[in-house]
C-alpha cells in the first residue's frame, strides 16, 4: 500500500514539483491547495497520480476537514512537506505592517503548527514513524559562528521573520517526537513566480551571477531528504 504524503502550497513552483517527484516514486501525493485553486490542484494531482484536497494554512477548520478526509481515505499518511507561503512583501524593517506580520505568521507558522499537530495525533504517533520536511529559504542565512546572528536578505522582513518562526516549529516537533524524522531546505532565488515581486533590473543582475535554481532541483533535494524509502 502506497504512503500518502502532504504537500501545502503544492499548487506552487516548488510544491507542483515534489508532487511530481513523489509520485514517480510511487508514492501518493496530496495536493494540498487553497480553495481558490482546487481546479489547478486537482489537475496536478491527476498528473501526479495523487489526491487535491484544500489544505489552508490560515484556515483551521480547512485543516480539520482535510485531515478528517486523510482519515476517511485509509492508506497511511507517512510524510508532509510544508511548502506553503504568501510570496515576500518587499519593504524596509520600519515600515512592516501588522497585517503583513499576521499574513505571513499564520501561513509560516500558525497553519503549519496546527497542521502538525494533527498528522502526528492522527497519523504518526499511532506508528511511531514519519517525515516531515520545511521548506524555509536562504533569505534568512545561516550563523557564520555560533555567537554570530546569521546574515539575512534587507526588505523582506515579514517573510523572513515568519521563516525564522517555522524554523522554531519543526525544532520543536523534533525535539518532543524524536522518532520523527525532520528536515528542510533552504532555496535561494528559485525560478518561479514568487520572483514577480523583485524588480527585474536586481533579478537580470543575479542570473548574470548565476545565482538562480530550478523548483525540480529543490524538489529533488526535499524527497531526498525525507527519506520516505523506509517509512512507506
């Protein structure tokens, strides 16, 4: 029997592309989606060979419902991947708004959280196995030394605050699940269409660096990382 794997934001660059990883390895992937684009999700995950169902970061009862239909459908749930995000709001650090914090921190962190802690109550614990892999970004760095703060991206501090934050979830879930298996990556400018909100001079200037990755080489470094082989 074939594990189910949950992919939020799966209608997005990265998200459609571990979908796709997924199922050529003969696993099922669940297209998690926003009500809006349940007609795009349920086409990629007729591509795919896998399930569309809404999963809506800022919507618990969204969560509930798709988790009570994972339930329903039977085959065992043995992976998620939190790809889901509002693209960056580009401004300084003064001039962050609360409603881009609220934005981000519920879709970075509350919906993931909460999510979380339904696969594992409903899924995981009751085998004692899982993966789970975060989707973080290289816009807020890493510490050059263990008292150095890491060097992240200027203006984008809503998105980037929000990342630190799903950073703290999956800690925690590793911390109180050690038998989980949690992970994540740490793209840096990915060619998809979250790159629409960068004005296109910056972005001409770093393909001329070669700075840019594909959402397929992302992806493929997601399924590695989950290391679903001995789970499913």
């Amino acid at each position: 029997m074939s594990g189910l794997v949950v992919i939020t934001g799966a209608t997005g660059g990265i998200g459609r592309c571990v979908a796709r990883q997924l199922g050529n390895q003969g696993l099922v992937p669940v297209v998690g989606h926003r009500r809006h684009k349940s007609e795009e999700a349920r086409a990629i995950a007729e591509a795919c060979g896998g399930l569309s169902i809404a999963f809506d970061m800022a919507d618990p009862s969204s969560i509930d419902h798709g988790i009570a239909l994972l339930a329903k459908d039977g085959r065992p749930v043995v992976g998620a991947v939190l790809a889901a995000s509002p693209p960056p709001v580009i401004a300084p650090f003064g001039k962050i708004s609360a409603a881009d914090h609220s934005l981000f921190w519920t879709a970075n962190v509350v919906g993931p959280q909460y999510l979380l802690a339904g696969l594992v109550r409903q899924f995981f614990r009751p085998r004692k196995a899982g993966s789970v892999a975060a989707v973080l970004t290289g816009a807020i760095g890493v510490p050059e030394a263990a008292s150095a703060l890491p060097k992240v991206m200027s203006s984008m501090g809503a998105y980037s605050i929000s990342k630190f934050g799903l950073l703290g979830v999956i800690a925690q879930l590793n911390s109180e699940f050690p038998w989980l298996r949690v992970t994540s990556v740490m793209p840096g400018f990915t060619e998809t269409d979250m790159l629409k909100v960068f004005d296109e001079r910056f972005l001409d200037q770093l393909r001329l660096q070669g700075a840019f990755t594909k959402p397929e080489d992302v992806a493929v470094e997601i399924v590695d990382r989950l290391a679903l082989s001995a789970i499913k």
